[in-house]
C-alpha cells in the first residue's frame, strides 16, 4: 500500500481491514501461564527458538507501531496518515496478541497488580470535575472535542 500511494496520483484503492483483538486475556489465563524461566540470552543464535522468535517478532512489532505513529503525526497527505494511524493500530493489535502467546508459554512474566497497591496509586491523584464552568463552556461550544481553540482549556 505504501508503493501505491507513491506510485500513483490518486493514492492507493483499498484500505487496511482493522483486526478485532481479544481485548481482554482472562485471569484464569494468566494464573495458569507457566512461570517465566531464567534464561541466558544468546549472542551467536544460528537456530532461533520459539521463546526468541517470540522476542524477536514482539520488538519488532513495537518498533514498527513507534514508527507508524511517528510518521503519522508528521504526514500531511490525510490519506496516507490514516494509513499510518491504522497501521499503527495494527501494530498494536499484533503485539497485544504476540503478548497473549508468550504470557501464555511462560516466555514473559506476567503478574496481577494487587489491589492494595494500585488503591495507593490511585489515592494519590483525585477526579477532575467535569462539571467546572469553564469545561462545560467549552463543551456547550461544540460537540466535537477537536474543533476549537487548543487555547480555550487554558486561559
């Protein structure tokens, strides 16, 4: 799709179909994934296995969603920066899934946050009040959140 977009003026025909990802791995799931082993990393890897191609493919997904995202922030051809953005997207759906197979082999530690600790967490910040004059100005304003004067939130 990148070649069509430079190969012809009009920009390419077709758009990427966006995945649905399993938005939420279920805790039996979690609790039943083997425990991460120790390993050594290996510098001179002539036969990858399974837990390093896992590795291998993960930060490979990562690094290219950084890059889409960046791209489309920069890209000013709308086009081409919604492909960036769905690209992105997919990325993110790719690896969430990569994330899923490697917790669920034991080859990515995986531990539940205790409640305790994120009610500390959560302590520390408090609830913007949405009901504050000034956002609901703004909200009276427009029904589109992007439209406006970036400024307004801030005087």
């Amino acid at each position: 799709m990148k070649v069509e977009f430079l190969n012809k003026a009009e920009g390419a025909k077709k758009e990427l179909p966006l995945l649905k990802e399993n938005q939420e791995i279920s805790n039996m799931a979690l609790q039943m994934a083997p425990p991460a082993v120790p390993v050594q990393p290996r510098t001179m890897v002539e036969d990858m296995n399974d837990r390093e191609m896992a590795t291998a493919y993960l930060l490979t997904l990562k690094r290219a969603g950084r890059e889409y995202a960046w791209a489309a922030m920069e890209m000013a051809n709308p086009e081409i920066r919604s492909f960036c953005q769905t690209a992105f997207m997919m990325s993110c759906a790719h690896a969430y899934d990569m994330w899923q197979y490697m917790a669920s082999k034991g080859y990515y530690p995986v531990d539940q946050a205790e409640s305790v600790d994120t009610a500390k967490i959560g302590a520390m910040y408090q609830v913007v009040p949405e009901n504050q004059p000034q956002i609901q100005q703004y909200m009276a304003q427009s029904q589109n959140p992007n439209a406006g004067d970036s400024g307004q939130l801030y005087q």
